[in-house]
C-alpha cells in the first residue's frame, strides 16, 4: 500500500486525481484504520494530517468555520461552540469515546458520510456549508445536498473537504440533539434527532423550526414536510404529537442488527416529541401545553 | 474455626501477580512470542450447515511464505467431546455451524496467512439450516449428525430429532397434583445466546521439542483437559504433549477448551506446528472469536406451576429446549443444569420437567459462568412473580412461604444442611427499602433468588514445597484469571503454615509438574484446590514439626508455626527458624513436600449423609423504565451472597459484582443476533454490547454468615452463581414499574418498548 | 510499504520500522516489544489499547504506526519510577479492582490523564474520562473505587 503525506491540499488533490478509487484519505484514522484491517487495503493511503491550516475554529461573522482537521475533542471543548451552536456540542459530547473523539475529526466524520454519523443530522439542521476542494478550485456546498447515499458524497473520489461553515442560528432559537442508543456510551445512534425551533416575538408560534434526522434513511435528512406543516403554527401538545408521527413517516429506516426499522420509526416519533418540547421550553420558558 | 482464630483468611491483601498486571508485564498468552515462531490462521465454514464436497489448498500452498496447509486429512480421522465424540478437530464431511474449522495455515506473518485463507479452495454443498432448538427437533428438520443416537430415554415414537442430552427432573406426581391446585401459571420464557467475551483473545501456540515431544502454550483454563483433547486428536500419547498455561485476560468458562468440544484451537495449532516443524502461534480475532467459539447457550422455557390459595406451591412441570450448537460441546451437562434448577430451589413436592439440549447450526455450547442457571433462574423467578400477582400475594412474602429449611430436599438436592435462602431473602428486602422506598412514576422495584451448586467432581490435587528459607512454592491444576491462585490459595496456605501471604508463591500450570485439575470451572476453585492446598499445607506442616519435635525436644503435637518461627505452644522461647528446618529437611527427607487433594467420593458421600449446604442468594434493585425509548436505567442494585467463609474478602467481592455485571449485560444489551442463514450479524464489539460503566450501578453486597460450605474454612464457591439472578430482578422491576411482563431477553430498549407498546402503556 | 518510525516513548527516543497499514499498537507491541498495551477489539470499541499520545488518551488500535513519528506517546511502561507504583497503579491494587488485569493497562493510562487533570473527579468526569474502558471482570465497583483513592492519594487527602 503506497503512503503519502501530502504537505498542502493542491498535493493532496493531485495524489487524488491519480489514484482516484485507489486512493483513501485518512485523517484521525478511526475509521479507516478498520477499514484496512477488516476490508480491503487501499492502494494508497493519503495522510492529510500534515496539511497547514485545516485544524482551526474561528468565527467569521455570523459563523463558524470550523477546519476539516479539527479533531471532535477540539469542537467539544471549545467554548464558542457550546455557547453558540448547542446542537452540534451536543452531537460531539456524546460521540464514541474520549479516546476516539482525542483524534477522530469533524471532517472525517462528515466524510464518512455514515447515516448514522453523530455530528451530520446537527450539520443539517444547523444549515451549515462545506468548502470542497478539487483540481480545479474550490465551491461551498451545503451539507443537505453533500450527502448522497451510505458512503456516498459529492466529494467523489477525488475531492476533498477543507472547512465548514455553520452559521449562527437565528437570535432567539434553541434547539437539541437527542441521540437514541443502548448503553449511552461507545454508542452508534439507532436513531439520531436534531430539532431547531425558532419562536416567533410573541413566543406563541413557530416562526421556523429545523428538524434533522440521522440513522433512518440512506442520508441524514431533514424531515421538509413535518417543518412545513409546523411552520407558523401555534405550539401545543396536539400540533408536537402530529409533528412527531409526520416526522417518523418521512423516515424511511431499514430493519439491522441494531434494531428494527419498525423501532426507529418509534423512536423519531419520540425523540422528535421530546425535542420540540425541550426546545421550545428552552426557547420561550413554555411547557408544550 | 472461630474466625477470631485466623491471621489472614478473611482479609483482603495485594492479589499475588498483581504489580505485573499494573505495570503492563506481558504475561498473558497473547503476550508470548516464540523464537521464528510462524502465525497460523484457520479458514471457517462459510455455511452453517452443509457437506464438505472437496477442499484445495494447493493454490495456497503455493504462496511464497506459507509452510503449511492443513486439512482434516492431514490428522487422525478421531472425534472429540465431552458427553458425545461428535466433533472434529478440521471439518471431515460437514460443517455445522458458520464458524466450524475447515482448514487452517501456517506462514511467515499474518498478512500472507490471510492470503493463504483466501486461495483455499472449499466446494460446498449447502444444506438447509435449523436456528431454533424446539423447531430443530421436529421430524422436518435438518438432521445436523446422521450418526449419533438419540439419547436411549427418548421413545422412538416421540419423533424427535437432533437431540443430544435429555434430562429429567421428577418428584412426586406433577400431574396429579397440578390437577388438584387452586391456581395455575403456564408461561414461556426464552434467552438467547451469550458470548463470554473475555478481553483477551484466545491464543495457541506449539512447538515440536527435539525429543519429539509437543509444547503447547494455550491461555486455556483447563491445561489438563487440553493436553488430553490435543493428545487425542493428534494420535500422541499424554506424556508427549506439554501444556504451559499462561496467564489469561478472562475466560468465564469460554477458555475452557478441552471440558467441551469447544474451539480445539490447540490441537488445530499443534498439528501445524507438527507438519511446519517450526513453531506456530494462533491469535484469534475478536469478532472471529463471536462466531467460532463456545458460548453461553439460548434456552425456551416452558413453566407450569399449580399452588395453593395460601400460596404453597404443589407442582411444577416443563420443558427445556436447551442450544447446544453445531456439536454437543457442554450443552448435555448445561441443559440438565437448566432442567433440574426449572424445578426451582423452593419446596417442590411434585415435579416433572423434560429438558432436551438440542443440535442446532449455530457456536456451541460451553460451561459459561453458570451454565444452565442464568437461564433457568430468568424463568423460574419471573415466573414465581406471576404467580404471586395472580395470587394477590407479595412476591417476596410468596418465597419466603415456600422456602425450605434444614432437612428439607429440593429439586435436584435430596437433602440440605443448612440453608440460607430466607436470610438472603429478608436482608435483600430491608436492603433495597421493598415496601419502603418512594418510587416516582416509571420506577419499579424487583427480587430474584438463585442458588448454584459447585458443579459436581472431579477432585484435584496441590503440592506445597517449603523452599530452604521458609519460602513456599505451590503447585495446583487451577489457572489464574482473577480467580483463587492469586488470592484464595497463596492465603491458605500461608495461614497453615505461618508464614507471610507474600512469602508464597504459586506457580503456573505446567502440565508436565504440576498436579491434574480438571481447571478453573464451575465455582470449584476454593473447593477444590483451596482443600487440596490447605492439606498439602498441613501436611507439610506435620513433617516440619515431625523434624523439629526432636530439636525442640517436645511433642509434634505441642508445635505451631508463627510467623516463620516453630515454637512450643505456651513456650515461645522454645523455637526454631522454619528456614532452618526446611533447609535441614535435605538431610532427612529430601525436602519438605506436602501433598493434599480434594477426594471428591469423600464429599459427595458426606453431602449424602448431612446434606448439602447451598450457597443461596437473593439480588434486588429499582429500575426506571422510559416510556418512549424502552432503555431501562438501574438507579439501585443489591446483591445478597451466602458464600460460607470469604477466604479473600475483596476477591469474593469482585466476583459477585462481575458475575452480577455480566448477567445485568445479558438483560440489558448483549446478545448474538443472527440472520436465518445463521450469519451472525454482530460479531464485533461496535453491535456486540457489553455493558460500559455509565450503565453499571454500584453494586451493594452483603454476604451472610453461618452456613458453613464444603470448601476450606467453610469457604463456598463464589464464580458463578452472582450470573444466577440479575435478569429476572431486573424483569420483576420492570413489571412492578411498567405492568407488563416480558418473557424474551434482551430487556433491550426495543424489546422493552414493543412490549409496553403490545401493552397499550406507550 | 516500509517506514522508519522516530518516536518518544515513555520520554526515550526509540526506532522501528512498519508498514504503512500497521497500527500504532501492533508497532508497539510486535515491534517495539512493548507487551503491556493489550490487544482486544482491535476496532476503537474497548480501550484495552488506551495510551497517551501527546498528552491525549487515544485508542492506539486505530491510530497509524505512522502517526507516532515525532510524537511523545505514554504507556503502562512508562508510569512506575524505578519499584515505586504511581498512585493510580498502586490504587488499583489496593481496592482490588485488578482481577484478571487485562483492561488495566488501558484504564491506568486513561485514569492518570483525568487526575492530571483534576484530582476532584466528579462522577461525571469519571464517565467521561472511562466509558470508552470496557471490563468484564469487575463490574466497574472496583475500579470507581480506585479512582477515588488514586485522586486522594494523589490530592493529599489520603
């Protein structure tokens, strides 16, 4: 297996373009590393962990940037994140174990474009943005249209993701990331739920409300028709119980060892309840009535 | 023995082998590495059921690096087992279950054994797959072992099949009696199957000496058992074959290669070793290990149980469709286990259960921490909850109604001592506040009891050698896994013979020195070698004051040994090193060697004249159920032990809390999941879940005092029978949260949401 | 592909080579010899294989041999001075929380870099700091203990 390190990341896209499927990126490796002991060894490996400028978090206006090398150590430590953006601490305080959150980074999580990967219903829901590298140059892409299937994404082979962008919610939301599992440590989410509420002025309404989900379909999605129908509505316990049987319906699970797809959908319906709920609380002092 | 009178026993030093461990010293198998020693891997079926056509190594013979590719053809065509030599070492014609070995490599590095794997070719003929036990036994089942018999108690007219243990467990007339009972409970409870999951992997390694003899290092929990299976399948006789253990990372009954037709991954080594001639080392992977080698049977559980308005229970009947597997393995010995305990450990004037361990294409059964109770216990006490609600009755004023005392029998025991049961019973009641304690809604409170016997013979023996400077060297079968060599034994026979805990060392097993045991199973380490070295300790005692009774011109019999000194009793002036005795034993006797063993006819006749004392348990906690997700949190745990005299306070200690640990894991979160083709789906650790220590809660032990075991001191066995009942404790507190009853483990999240769902309460 | 490894361990310099696909674990064990890290899961799902790399617990099954070029990596070995047991290896002896040892390497190493951070753990630094240590042998009861005792002892207060 050829190993590189490339030292900036127009040498990393070459090595990219010339090995195309051959070639895998390998960051904090936690889970690559698996891969290559349990399934096939890449022809070559990329380490990027040696290109300058990709492990910083720094605010930018309305937004974070957050480089692709930050480790989810880093992001769950840093202030800035817990303070601001909630939901993605959240997403990264309960991800696998200290000792794999000390080297796994944000980048490779999103990459790995798992369905079930802890930070990416959060991503979704916080509508953040990724810088995406190719040969030939850069665009900002949004995270909802990143994701294209299990292991799947707009990265190809041959792209790289350098920074992403997560801009700060809007002045007065609140929201959370619920993320089902069995042990509550060491976990895959059977079922993650990210929930974004937005009161309107005189906190009586949803002025908006994000919904993401994560472990229930081939991507993390958002739940668009649930948001809709919420959307402008005065909140009570009636309109959370729709919300939450709407949201479960546009999941579309499968059935693993994990659980059945019958369970997860159970479980959006819940988690998604209790997430409207503790947002809204959070958002306006108000119990769902 | 007053327990004023002991100096150590009862205390809790520094674990022997201790500063090793905390430092990271290699002293695991998994640590060892032989001199160009070469790796070996093995190729598993890739069916769970079906006809071995044709197997061609030739290709991966061919690999630059491989020295050898073995094949049931390049070894004796001899089966091995425990109660039926139903299995080969390397498949011959059949494979039956997904992880059987087929063949297996030896080569320069693990990287070109894994290529050797791939370019074995195996022409299989895939035949049709039996999963579940009872559905294995209907005549339209895949027949798993053409040649061996039903077990001769099964009528030819019962059109059963692929059954290889029946047992049967009969007082009375169950029938009779049910027919005239006031109420009746008829459930079905099931378990699934378990991995024993030790941290470190299995390993194997051989060597050919010069002299033609086979070393094998195995972390093997039975050495003897080993060099008898590992001898048998090579066609080598016994004083050809070495077995050095080394120390071993867990085992809970899943190392104990050699008590059961588990993973032979010794004689599949040795034979490797034997045709590279260089030496061989087999690590296992871990997700390997999930699928290939032994584990903790599934069991279906029918249960009857007629009682009387006052709550007297008057007769039980059932039926056990006990795992056992692609090959008998322990499944025989384990399923009569869970059909004797079906009948319970309460009064029980009429009984009949039928338990039947059944082949199926699935990992085989092994002598896991408890085999057989875990299982029966789940069902039995969930079940003696049913009762009580159906009854009206407290569930606790329910056990204690129908609890036995001394001189009563139960099933499967025809006489008790003494028994401690109610005790364990009362103290787990005041303990978790049952009655007492405000539960918030979602909250429930649960009890369970559980006895386990120390699993029946063989003996062992132990041989104490007093070194020239009062330093003493033991030699016993058992190995050291947390278990009695590093805490129990160095105590006792430091206690006898008067000497500092740290002054005694026992040594590894070598089955060319030391004595035979039958291994660290079945809650028969103190027992058996605590008895065997307190002998062997005070034999050698008696031929110490023997030669120092002249010296000291006094009377063997008026000598004791006190910290390191032999003194006349009432005269401590009056004394003699023990060094000095010990180095003049060259003169006299050669050495100073004592020899004990446990004589195993001796206990079972006394156990028949006085009664058996039961080391009896009772486990209680409060769990809080979530009504939209199902996860079950444990906020209380108590867990309340009768184990005779603690030799090793902390030792006894660790064991309940792990043993409890372990079964909260198989109510909360574990089992093997399979898909119908019998691919287990969750071999690895990321959806193979133990329990992490967020989940755990502190578990509260009591242990209780006055009933004096079989074992040295009046010690008991304290391995397994903690496994015996977290699953149905924890059960009885979800229904006492919740209302509803579930009879299928896991208590998973989804399990415990679907029933609550089926209920109407989610 | 083979590489030269220069790495730090337990503050000596030392060198190997491995291959490109070797984990930092495999290099330290089979390499380097270092036994007392121990192999489990092999997949980040246990943390029998904890050290310290770079002041950081990590699981070094999943980390590449590569990685330990230039980096200052802590393991079991590393801990005791000379016969004097660092307070956490001596803590875990004493509650007995050691019983078959074989998650203990992985839990000392992950002990002593949450009481180098504090030696007031709070249950919750606690889970955080070993919830990604799996032990069948204990139940955990024993090895909570140790944590206390090893803060005390460390903090003075014992």
């Amino acid at each position: 297996m050829n190993y590189f390190e490339p030292k900036s990341v127009d040498e990393a896209l070459s090595l990219l373009a010339k090995y195309g499927e051959e070639a895998k990126v390998i960051a904090g490796g936690t889970d690559v590393m698996v891969d290559i002991k349990y399934k096939e060894e890449p022809g070559c490996l990329v380490n990027i962990k040696k290109i300058p400028g990709l492990g910083a978090i720094q605010e930018n206006g309305g937004n974070l940037r957050v480089g692709s090398l930050v480790t989810i150590r880093e992001i769950e430590t840093n202030s800035i994140v817990r303070e601001r953006l909630p939901v993605f601490w959240e997403a990264c305080h309960q991800f696998a174990s200290l000792q794999i959150r000390n080297t796994a980074t944000v980048g490779g999580n999103i990459c790995r474009a798992s369905p079930s990967g802890e930070t990416l219903a959060p991503l979704l829901v916080l509508e953040a943005k990724g810088k995406l590298a190719f040969a030939d140059g850069e665009k900002s892409e949004p995270f909802d249209s990143f994701f294209q299937g299990p292991g799947k994404t707009t990265l190809g082979y041959k792209g790289l993701l350098t920074e992403i962008e997560i801009p700060y919610p809007p002045n007065g939301s609140r929201g959370v990331y619920l993320k089902h599992a069995v042990r509550g440590a060491m976990d895959i989410a059977m079922v993650g739920v990210a929930v974004l509420v937005t009161p309107d002025a005189a906190k009586n309404s949803l002025q908006d409300v994000r919904i993401g989900l994560g472990a229930v379909a081939p991507t993390p999605i958002r739940a668009t028709k649930t948001e809709a129908m919420l959307r402008g509505k005065p909140v009570d316990a009636a309109l959370v119980k729709e919300a939450a049987a709407m949201a479960a319906s546009e999941s579309s699970p499968i059935s693993d060892q994990r659980s059945s797809a019958e369970n997860r959908r159970w479980i959006v319906e819940a988690l998604t309840r209790r997430g409207l709920q503790q947002s809204w609380q959070a958002a306006t002092g108000k119990e769902v009535a | 023995m007053a327990k004023a009178e002991f100096k150590i026993i009862g205390t809790s030093p520094a674990r022997m082998g201790g500063v090793e461990r905390v430092v990271g010293k290699g002293v695991y198998g998994i640590d060892l590495m032989l001199k160009d020693q070469l790796h070996g891997a093995i190729l598993r079926s890739q069916y769970a059921h079906a006809k071995v056509v044709s197997i061609d190594t030739s290709e991966a013979k061919k690999i630059p690096g491989v020295h050898t590719v073995v094949t049931a053809a390049d070894a004796p065509n001899v089966r091995f087992g425990r109660s039926y030599f139903d299995r080969h070492i390397l498949a011959r014609d059949k494979v039956r279950f997904m992880g059987d070995p087929v063949a297996a490599v030896a080569a320069e590095s693990p990287a070109i054994a894994k290529q050797a794997l791939k370019k074995i070719k195996v022409v299989y003929e895939p035949l049709p797959v039996a999963i579940d036990p009872e559905e294995a036994t209907k005549p339209e089942a895949p027949t798993l072992h053409e040649d061996m018999p039903l077990p001769k108690s099964i009528p030819a007219d019962a059109k059963l099949k692929n059954i290889c243990g029946h047992a049967v467990a009969h007082v009375g007339d169950a029938e009779k009696a049910m027919a005239e009972a006031d109420v009746v409970v008829e459930e079905v409870y099931e378990t699934k199957m378990i991995h024993p999951q030790y941290l470190e992997p299995r390993i194997a390694a051989a060597q050919m000496e010069p002299n033609g003899r086979l070393t094998v290092w195995a972390n093997a929990q039975a050495p003897f058992p080993v060099r008898q299976e590992t001898a048998k399948t090579l066609g080598l006789s016994l004083n050809n074959v070495r077995v050095i253990s080394a120390g071993l990372g867990g085992g809970f009954g899943g190392k104990g290669s050699g008590i059961t037709s588990g993973a032979a991954i010794e004689p599949i080594c040795g034979l490797l070793a034997i045709k590279a001639k260089r030496p061989v080392m087999i690590v296992l992977d871990k997700a390997e290990e999930t699928i290939s080698t032994t584990i903790r049977a599934g069991a279906k559980m029918y249960i009857k149980t007629g009682v009387k308005k006052d709550g007297t229970i008057v007769a039980r009947t059932g039926k056990v469709f006990y795992d056992a597997g692609g090959y008998s393995g322990f499944g025989v010995q384990a399923g009569g286990r869970c059909t004797n305990m079906l009948g319970g450990w309460y009064l029980m004037p009429n009984c009949h259960i039928d338990g039947y361990t059944v082949y199926t294409n699935k990992q085989v059964c092994g002598p896991v921490r408890g085999p057989g109770g875990p299982q029966a216990a789940f069902a039995v006490e969930s079940h003696m909850d049913s009762i009580a609600a159906k009854l009206g009755m407290d569930p606790v004023e329910f056990r204690l109604k129908n609890t036995p005392k001394p001189g009563d029998k139960i099933v499967g025991v025809p006489k008790l001592r003494d028994v401690s049961l109610g005790e364990t019973i009362r103290i787990a009641k005041e303990k978790i506040g049952w009655g007492k304690v405000k539960l918030e809604k979602n909250q429930g409170v649960g009890i369970a009891t559980g006895s386990w016997i120390e699993s029946a013979g063989p003996g062992g023996g132990a041989i104490v050698k007093v070194n020239e400077d009062g330093s003493v060297t033991v030699h016993i079968g058992k190995i050291d896994m947390g278990t009695i060599p590093g805490f129990g034994i160095p105590m006792i026979v430091a206690e006898e013979l008067g000497v500092p805990v740290e002054d005694v060392t026992v040594v590894n097993v070598d089955t060319d020195a030391s004595p035979w045991d039958a291994g660290t199973v079945g809650s028969r380490g103190i027992l058996v070698s605590g008895t065997a070295s307190r002998l062997a300790a005070i034999d050698a005692r008696n031929q110490i004051f023997k030669m120092a009774a002249s010296q000291l011109e006094a009377s063997p019999d008026d000598l004791e040994i006190v910290d390191k000194q032999i003194r006349v009793k009432g005269t401590p002036a009056k004394a003699v090193a023990l060094a000095t005795i010990a180095t003049n034993a060259h003169n006299v006797i050669g050495e100073v060697i004592g020899r004990g063993y446990f004589d195993n006819v001796a206990a079972v006749a006394e156990e028949k004249q006085h009664g058996s004392s039961q080391p009896f348990t009772a486990h209680a906690c409060i769990v809080e159920v979530n009504p939209d997700t199902g996860n079950v949190k444990i906020l209380k745990y108590v867990a309340v032990h009768d184990i005779g005299q603690p030799i090793h306070k902390a030792a006894v200690e660790g064991q309940i809390e792990g043993a409890a640990a372990m079964s909260i894991g198989q109510a909360l979160c574990e089992q093997v999941v399979f898909d119908t083709n019998g691919r287990t789906m969750n071999p690895s650790f990321v959806d193979y879940l133990m329990p992490t220590i967020n989940m755990m809660p502190r578990i509260e032990t009591t242990l209780v005092s006055g009933y004096p075991g079989a074992g040295p001191y009046g010690a008991k066995g304290a391995g397994e029978i903690a496994c015996v009942p977290p699953m149905a404790a924890i059960a009885n507190a979800i229904y006492n949260a919740t209302g509803v009853r579930i009879k299928t483990l896991p208590l998973s999240p989804e399990n415990v949401l679907r029933a609550l769902k089926e209920a109407g309460k989610a | 592909m083979s590489l030269t490894i220069n790495t730090t361990i337990n503050g000596k310099s030392v060198s190997g080579s491995a291959e490109t696909s070797t984990s930092l674990l495999d290099f330290l064990r089979d390499t380097l010899e270092y036994k007392g890290t121990k192999l489990c899961c092999n997949t980040g799902e246990c943390g029998a294989c904890t050290i310290i790399y770079n002041g950081m617990p990590i699981n070094s099954c999943v980390t590449m041999a590569a990685d330990a070029i230039g980096a200052e990596i802590t393991t079991i070995e590393g801990l005791a001075d000379g016969d004097k047991l660092h307070p956490v290896q001596q803590a875990f002896i004493d509650t007995g929380a050691v019983q078959c040892g074989y998650c203990t390497p992985g839990y000392i190493i992950s002990v002593k870099a949450l009481l180098d951070r504090t030696t007031k753990p709070t249950a919750e630094d606690i889970e955080e700091a070993v919830s990604g240590n799996i032990c069948r042998c204990t139940g955990y009861n024993k090895i909570v203990d140790a944590i206390h005792l090893a803060a005390d002892r460390i903090a003075g207060r014992a």
